[in-house]
C-alpha cells in the first residue's frame, strides 16, 4: 500500500515566534496573487509553511478556502521543495479569482519555481 503525502503539525509555522524571524531575517516575493516570504533555516529538516489571511480576501469561507488549497499545494509538493525551507505566504484579494487547485497549483509552482525553492 501506498504512503499518504499526510500534513503533520511539525511542517508548518504556527507560533508568533517563528513567523516574526520569517518576516525579519527572510527574503520577501511578490506577485499578484500573494507575498512569498521564504528563509533558509540551513538545519536540512522538512520545509514548513505559513500563512496570513487578512479580512480584506472576503468572508471566512473565501479565507478557510484560501488555506485549504495553499495546505493542499504544499501537502502535494513538499517532496519538490527544498529541505530546511519556511514558507509565508500573504494571499493578496486578488487570490479569490482563482477559480481551482489546478490555477492555484500552477500559481504557487511558477513563484517556487522562480525562486528556486523547489529541487
């Protein structure tokens, strides 16, 4: 039987700690869907991901499904990205235009993929 790709507490930021050192010591990337903020922990342990929703993306069911679909890319993906990575992403308003996973995917793959945080 085939292993789940699974999403475990230890792979994404969750104290207020840790999103503060992403935001001063890491690396900012935008386009204009979202800001990307990206440090290299250099420790070679799994990659980690965060997010900020702010209330201007739309009503708690926008922001709930912004986030299940940014979980899912990085659950699906996590193999590709390099180890020790924290991701920070900010979803901009214009995120909600994003109709599927597929735009979703494709999205954050490309802004990865420029920054060089995939393998």
């Amino acid at each position: 039987m085939k292993k789940k790709a699974g999403f475990n507490r230890y792979e994404h930021i969750r104290k207020a700690e840790e999103f503060r050192i992403v935001f001063r010591t890491g690396k900012s990337f935008a386009n204009n869907y979202t800001v990307m903020y990206i440090l290299d922990r250099k420790d070679g342990e799994k990659p980690r991901i965060g997010w900020v929703l702010s209330k201007k993306i739309g009503k708690a069911n926008c922001r709930v499904r912004t986030k299940r679909l940014i979980r899912e890319v990085f659950r699906l993906n996590k193999k590709r990205i390099k180890d020790g990575i924290d991701l920070v992403i900010l979803p901009r308003k214009k995120i909600t235009e994003l109709e599927n996973y597929t735009e979703m995917e494709n999205m954050l793959l490309e802004l990865w993929k420029e920054k060089m945080v995939l393998r």
